[in-house]
C-alpha cells in the first residue's frame, strides 16, 4: 500500500540529493571562511586547528566502527554472510564462528592501538 507513493520520493531523493561529501566539503568552506572572518587567525591557523580537530575525532570515530561493526555482525542477513564467507576458511576446522571473531576483533584491536600508542610515546612523535 505504501509502495507506490514512496517509489516516487525515492526515485526524486537518489536524483537530487546530493552525496555526504558534498555537504562535508559545503560546510568545511563555509566554516573556514567564518574562522577567517570572525577570528584573528590566518588561514594557516584555521587549517592547523581543523587538523587539530580532525585528529581528536578520530579516536571517537575508531570507536564507532567498532561498535557499528559489533552491532552488523550479529544481525541476521549479515551474520548469514559472514556465516558463509567464514565456511570456506580455516576457520570452520579450527571450530570458531563469526561471533567469535567479531567478539576478539575489538580487543585486537584496541591492544594494538595501546602497543601504537606505547611506541609513540616511547620513541617520540618526530
């Protein structure tokens, strides 16, 4: 009953919306263009504090990943696939299953960050 009102909307969005990056590259312009206007930096500074900026998100992004990746493992048609890529491995001979491996995923992960980490701070940022 909602299909044939919705197919037209749908068809008119993929049209005419535009991608993600586009509005990221919209809104970066925009932004740095108000930093240079309403502050006292140069453009040198601005993009060094959106550098700045960017690096901070990255931890909080790695951290969303993680749980979206967690979060699509465990749902049916995605556990299926993966059901079914992980078969043809060794894994099935070694006796472990998808959730298995996404349950180590985010420790692995976050121990080799911790050793990243620990290296950098070891060996300097130079």
């Amino acid at each position: 009953m909602l299909r044939p009102v919705a197919r037209p909307l749908v068809s008119v969005v993929e049209r005419w919306m535009p991608n993600a990056l586009v509005f990221a590259i919209i809104l970066t312009s925009v932004l740095g263009l108000a930093a240079l206007g309403l502050t006292d930096s140069g453009p040198a500074g601005v993009i060094r504090g959106w550098g700045d900026g960017l690096a901070r998100l990255l931890d909080f992004i790695a951290q969303i990943a993680i749980v979206l990746g967690y979060t699509l493992a465990h749902k049916g048609p995605v556990e299926r696939l993966l059901t079914r890529i992980a078969s043809f491995s060794l894994l099935a001979i070694a006796g472990l299953t998808v959730r298995d491996i996404m349950g180590y995923t985010p420790i692995t992960l976050f121990v080799s960050g911790a050793v990243m980490l620990a290296t950098l701070l070891l060996v300097g940022f130079a």
